[in-house]
C-alpha cells in the first residue's frame, strides 16, 4: 500500500492511519541494556504497529525531532512544548529495514548515556539479540545482566 | 488527508449539540494492552513506539506522538490471571512520576495478599489509556 503524502499531517493522524491500514509486526529483535551498575540488564520490545510504521516509510518523523523536544523538556522553566509543530511538520523518514529501524528505536527510547558509550568500558553496555537468545524463563529477572563473555 | 469535516459543533436532532472540542479532547490519545508475563509482548497499541521491561513488573512505555506536557492523564489496569490462581488481587498502574515525561511513563505490576503486601509481579494482561493535548 502506497503511503499518502503526510508532511504537514499531525504524527497522530498517521499513526491512525497507519493502525487502520497496517498489519502489525512483531519483532524478534530485542535491545538488552544496562544504564546503572546497581541495576539489573532492561530489555527494549518494539511496538508493533510502530514497526509497521517504520518498514512502511513516510509515517514517522526523523529521530531527531525526539531529541529536540527532550532539550526542551529538560530545561528548567519548561511548561509546555511550543516545538511540537517538528512531529509533524519535519519530512517523514523513507522506509526502513528492520534492523534500520531498531537503530532508529534505539536513539529514541533508549537513554543517550547508554547508546552514545555502548562499547566504553570493560563490556558493552547494550546488545541486540533475538528474542530467542533471552532467558526463557523469568526466574532471577533481578539479576540478568549482560554477559562478561561478550568482552572480547 | 481526504475525507476532512470540519466543524465546531455536533448536533443532535433531540439529544441537543456538543462542542467538537470535546470529542477531539476526550479522546483516547495512546492505547496499550501487553503481556507482561512470558516473552513480553505488545498484543494491541495506539501511539506507542516500544516497551522497555526494567526488572520484575517495572516497565517504561514509550510514545510516537507526544504530549504537550507530562501533564496528561494515565489510566492503567490489570486482569491478569496470576492473582486469581494465588488469591491476591493485581494491580497495575504508575510507578515513578519523576521518570514521567511527555512521551515517556514508568508502570509496575503487583500482586496484593490479604495481609496488603504488595509485591512486583509479572502479570499477563496489563492495559492502560492515555489522554490529554498532544504536542
């Protein structure tokens, strides 16, 4: 299905667009974190239908439009976004390949201290695997970390 | 986009008229319904980009399209089967309003027992509903 032409169209329109005419897909792709020492290995799960957005193109903003709005939000007198207009003005991202758009979901969702110093260090802070490759289990969820073997 | 009407009131030939803002307003504006027990799974989503699982029952959901502030309303609940099984209630809701963004909010699933303890727990049925101004 052709993608209509959606610069200027509020991201939320698209997003209704794209879940009415859109089958969703399920990723098996998983992006496993750590952004604290005190803390145990977190696991990103793409959405869906956010998925399909990202494979089919002309839907999603480019990623720095995210990161605008986040300085925004950081600074200490903010109150309410006044650069919302980027979302949906900015042109749309052309389509993705799958990995592309876990690179893309990474800059977005995952904090920048762990994907900007993912290979510092004495292991890397962040893996993408296969959903496969997790525990199968959650026995000891407060424990997972990424392997030390993965060092090397 | 075709197909575009637009007006400022809707009106009823005897249930009266409401304003068009109302509607727009009071909308659902992100939809989320995951399985937060086994593999974690998004099973149906409106708005959402990912689900991040942080450690037992604690997840951070992630927004496409983001609110104008944190300042909007978030309505989460739970039927996850666990707790029938093992006689406690469940519950799902927010967790961290300092980790609240406007596109970013931070939930946990418990199990409560009879005594009220509330533990973390990885429930398989966890829905929750957004709404307010967009950004």
């Amino acid at each position: 299905m052709q993608t209509p032409s959606f610069k200027g169209t509020h991201l939320f329109d698209r997003l209704c667009w794209a879940k009415e005419n859109l089958d969703g897909v399920q990723s098996d792709y998983r992006v496993v974190y750590e952004d604290s020492i005190d803390e145990c290995a977190k696991i990103l799960v793409p959405d869906p239908n956010w998925m399909a957005c990202a494979l089919q193109g002309g839907i999603l903003p480019p990623v720095w439009v995210y990161w605008e709005l986040a300085k925004d939000e950081a600074q200490p007198d903010f109150k309410k976004h006044t650069r919302g207009y980027l979302l949906h003005q900015t042109e749309p991202m052309p389509a993705m390949t799958e990995e592309e758009a876990i690179e893309y979901l990474i800059q977005k969702d995952v904090p920048q201290h762990v994907w900007q110093n993912w290979d510092s260090g004495n292991k890397p802070k962040m893996v993408i695997c296969k959903k496969q490759q997790l525990p199968q289990t959650r026995e000891w969820r407060n424990s997972w970390r990424i392997s030390d073997e993965l060092a090397a | 986009m075709a197909g575009k009407i637009v007006a400022d009131t809707l009106e009823h030939s005897t249930a009266g008229s409401i304003a068009t803002n109302y509607v727009v307003e009071g909308s659902a504006k992100a939809l989320i319904d995951f399985d937060g027990a086994a593999s974690t799974t998004v099973d149906k989503s409106l708005n959402i980009s990912g689900l991040v699982d942080n450690s037992t029952g604690n997840f951070t959901i992630s927004l496409s399209s983001s609110f104008d502030s944190a300042d909007y309303y978030f309505i989460a609940g739970t039927a996850g089967s666990e707790g029938a099984a093992i006689n406690a209630a469940t519950l799902f809701g927010q967790f961290d309003n300092s980790a609240r963004t406007s596109s970013q909010i931070q939930c946990e699933s418990w199990l409560t027992n009879t005594g009220n303890a509330r533990t973390p727990y990885y429930l398989d049925n966890c829905d929750a509903v957004w709404f307010g101004d967009l950004a």
